[in-house]
C-alpha cells in the first residue's frame, strides 16, 4: 500500500523530479520483501534486501540534494553522513560490540537507521513547516527504534515501528507539500575550507584503520559492519568529488559563456547586435533544448502586462518567475518563465526605457543559472545604454552641425523627433511667425493652422518623403502659407526623426497664383480654399 500511495502521489502532484520518490518506493518495496524472506527464516537474503533498502534510502536522499533542491548545501551533508558513519562504527566496534545484551542487535541496521534519521532531520529543518518532510523523519525514527527493540524483545509492540515507516511514507507522498522537496532553488556554491576536506578524509580513513586494529587483536568480529560503513564513505567521497568537478565546469562554462558576451557587447553598434549577443550567450549558458523561447525587449512597451511585476515599496527585484503556480509539464519536465530585468550593472538601477530579458523553458535549468542570466541582463542593459548615449551625442553634434551650416539661411529648416517634438528648428522660423524663441517641447501641430492641423498629422503619419501646404499661425493670429517638404529619416541611427524643409508662399496676389497646380483641391490648405472663393465671388 505504501507503494501504491508514493505513485498516485507522484502522479498526483507531479514534482520537478520523480527520481528520490520512486527511490522511496524501491526503498519501501525492497524493506517489504526483507520481511517476507525473514518471516521464511532466509536470513541471508533477508539481510540483502534490508541493506538494498538502505541504498534506496540514501540515493533518494541524495536526489533531494541534487540540481539546488530543498537542501541547500550538499557539499556539507556529505561530509557531516561520512563522518556520522564513521564515528557510529568506532561506538559499534569499541563500545556497543563487546557488550551481550546488544549482541542480537544489528549494526548495520542501527547505523543506517541512525544516518536515515540524521538526514531526515537535517531535511526538516531545511524545509520548514513541510509535512512530507516531517513524515519521512517519523517513519526513519519508527524504523530505528525497531532496529534497537525488535532484536531484544521480539514481539508485536516492538515491530510496530515497521508499520509506522510503512504509513509514513506512504502518507508523505499523498501530502501536497511533497512537491515543494524537489522544487529547484539556486545553489550557492560553499567557499572551500580546509578543516571539512580534513573530516572527509579522517571519514575515509576510519573503516580500514578499525579494521586494521581487529586483526591485530587477533579476530575480526564485526567484518560486516566495517564493510558496510567503508562502502557508504566511499560512495559519499566520491559523490563530494563527483559534485565538486560538476561546479568547477559549470562555473567555467558560465564564466567563459559571460566574458564571450562581455566582448560581443561591447563591439555592439545597434540593438540587432545585443540582440544576437544576448541570444548567443543563453545558448552557452543553457542546452537549446532546454529553452523554448527566448524574448529580449529593450522597452517596457514591447512587454505584455503580465510580465512586469505589481508595484512594491522597495527596489524591483533582479528577476522573478512569471505565473510560478501555473507551471505546466514540458516533455516530461517541469517548465517555467523567468524574467530578468534590464538593470545598469553597476549603478544597480532601471533602464528608463526598461526592458527584459524573458526566458521558457525548464525549470531546474533556468534555476540553477539564474544568477548568471541576470548578470546577463545587466550587461545587455550596459550595452544598450552606451549605444543609446552613442547616439544621443551623435544627433546632438548633427543637429550643432546644422546649425552652424544653415545658421544665415532664409530658409526654414526643422528636424522633429517620432513623436513630433521639434528637436531643432532654424532661426528663420522664429523671424517667420514672430517669436524670440521655441518654448520647450513644442511640437509641429503647436505651429500649424488648426484647420491644417489633420492633413499635417496624416502627412508624417505615413512613410517616406512628402509635401505638405500648411497655414503657420503668427503670434498677431495672421497667417503664412508654407510649402513643406518633409524627409522620413526615423530609420537613420544619427536623425531618427523627420527632417522638413519650409518655404513661404504667401507674396503673390492671389492665393490660387503662388500655390503650384494640384489635381485636388481638397489638398490645399484649408483657409486657401475659403479666400479663393471670396476672390472669385468679390464681383
């Protein structure tokens, strides 16, 4: 039953990985023919399948551990269950194992019992308040007391810590909070200090010098236990060196992935180029399989609504998980969206223009690099703002250019921006409709007839170049009519905006005389048309 309850709980809650909890069922499987064989009076086999049992247990244990799970510091669990076992076969050995009263009782069992224990408390209180965590500690505490009990006194009471592990278990995979044991989390790589690679190594030490001191005694009594002991050490050192190499290449990899982006960035002249960059970059940092979209807007606008985070009263985070409790099933794997935020490196500010760098794809993946994705960002953030300012100077010297070029010309020049703010405009345009100077954000419409006002704004509205007549209303509400030649130059990187030429056409007599022959007349100004037709009634 209690395998039965792991597997509909795993296919009920769907955790972000299924490995420690079939480990748990193999775990609980192998404990359930262990008695079978021992109730048959097979002792040898019985005592296999006890010990595969307890292999089971500590694979899961270490899965819990594994990719920044729940557990945070792996590298330090390792060497304290090391030290643990090696510690509980010198009490075994040299205290417990001479005395009669607990001749019947298995070390093996007690000291798996004990490191079953030891693991499941450290796991509660990494996972504070969580039921399945609890659960497991009580069925690895039921599970030791039989060990010590059973043994002694053989009866019902005493074998009921078995049934207690059993529904423990079983009732720790049915509770909800079991998937929240596998959720990722960012690892944070412990800094290496010399006294735990000594406890390591004193660890592995252990099980052969006690060995070495039975023999010399003249029996080896407890060859079992120290083999037991010296295999679990030997598997726990070599997973601490197996992990250590794993960081080492990871962290060469995210190094050499960041200082390769570092240099693209830099040479980035435009925003197509961060672009590629950027994109480069996360498919160093990630498998291509394991990303399913990759988004970098470097505007708020170019972002849905629900990609930015809810007003806070402190700073913005450095990045956060978009609809993190809808998480769906990718290829068999949890799946998430990350949303890194163009921040300016090392002012640790917004961009004004904001920005993010928005990522898909698996959830133990984008976790475990989340960290070097937001330095990413910011150097993405970094890059655009130096082109930004790059071409913010660059459109300051043309438009001082211009000026200084056009500075005595009759003509009227403008150069506005998209959002039809006059960026520049020539002296002759203030001397044309009567002014000293442009108050600041003026636009072009401020300057137009408002009956002229809707073919000027439909005129810029489309692309390309174009002319344009339009009305220039003086401070002494008269009237200049212009003729205005416009240039769409928003794509060019120095203008980025609309370049017009105005050139007046009000000194002939009649209004239909100084306007050049248009096929339609309703493309004249508007108050054209009505001095034309009181020119051609007057009579």
């Amino acid at each position: 039953m209690s395998v039965i309850a792991v597997i509909i709980g795993v296919s009920r809650h769907k955790p972000a990985r299924v490995g420690p909890w079939l480990l748990i069922a193999a775990a609980v499987t192998s404990l359930a023919v262990g008695d079978v064989f021992y109730a048959l009076r097979r002792s040898a086999a019985a005592d296999v399948s006890y010990l595969a049992m307890f292999a089971f247990v500590a694979l899961a244990m270490l899965q819990l551990t594994r990719g920044g799970a729940i557990l945070m510091n792996r590298a330090r669990l390792i060497d304290l269950l090391a030290f643990t076992c090696s510690a509980l076969l010198v009490v075994w050995v040299f205290v417990i194992g001479d005395s009669g009263q607990f001749g019947r009782i298995s070390p093996a069992d007690v000291i798996g019992g004990l490191l079953l224990v030891g693991v499941a408390v450290r796991l509660i209180v990494a996972a504070w308040f969580n039921w399945s965590a609890v659960l497991l500690g009580v069925g690895a505490l039921g599970m030791l007391i039989s060990d010590i009990t059973y043994p002694m006194a053989p009866n019902a009471a005493t074998e009921a810590g078995y049934v207690v592990l059993y529904l423990a278990w079983g009732a720790a995979a049915l509770h909800p909070s079991m998937a929240r044991l596998t959720s990722p989390m960012p690892t944070r790589p412990a800094t290496w200090q010399s006294h735990w690679t000594a406890l390591l190594g004193l660890s592995v030490a252990t099980p052969p010098l006690v060995l070495l001191i039975e023999s010399l005694s003249g029996t080896v009594r407890d060859g079992v236990a120290i083999a037991v002991v010296g295999g679990l050490t030997l598997v726990l050192t070599f997973t601490r060196l197996a992990d250590s190499v794993s960081q080492n290449g990871q962290a060469l990899t995210r190094e050499r992935a960041l200082r390769e982006a570092s240099a693209a960035l830099v040479a980035a002249a435009d925003e197509t180029a961060v672009d590629e960059a950027v994109r480069a970059a996360v498919t160093q940092l990630l498998p291509p399989h394991d990303v399913r979209r990759i988004v970098f807007a470097t505007d708020d606008r170019q972002l849905t609504l629900a990609a930015l985070p809810a007003a806070q009263a402190g700073p913005r985070p450095r990045s956060w998980w978009l609809d993190e409790k809808e998480r769906t099933d990718f290829q068999g794997v949890a799946e998430a969206t990350l949303v890194c935020p163009l921040w300016l490196e090392p002012l640790a500010v917004a961009r004004p223009n904001g920005g993010a760098l928005v990522l898909s794809g698996r959830l133990d993946m984008l976790t475990a690099s989340r960290d070097a994705l937001e330095v990413l960002a910011g150097q993405a953030a970094l890059a655009l703002d130096r082109i930004s300012l790059v071409e913010a100077v660059g459109r300051r010297d043309s438009d001082l250019y211009l000026r200084a070029v056009i500075r005595n010309t009759a003509d009227v020049m403008l150069v506005i921006d998209e959002d039809k703010q006059i960026r520049y405009a020539s002296p002759a345009l203030r001397e044309l409709i009567g002014v000293a100077d442009l108050p600041p954000f003026t636009t072009l419409h401020d300057l137009v007839h408002p009956d002229d006002r809707g073919q000027v704004r439909r005129a810029l509205q489309d692309e390309g170049d174009g002319v344009v007549y339009c009305a220039l209303q003086r401070t002494d509400q008269r009237q200049i009519l212009v003729e205005a030649t416009y240039r769409d130059l928003r794509e060019d990187r120095l203008v980025q905006g609309y370049v017009v030429t105005m050139r007046e056409v009000t000194h002939s007599h009649d209004p239909m005389d100084r306007v050049p022959h248009l096929e339609h007349v309703d493309e004249l100004p508007a108050w054209v048309n009505r001095r034309s037709a009181q020119h051609k009634f007057r009579f």
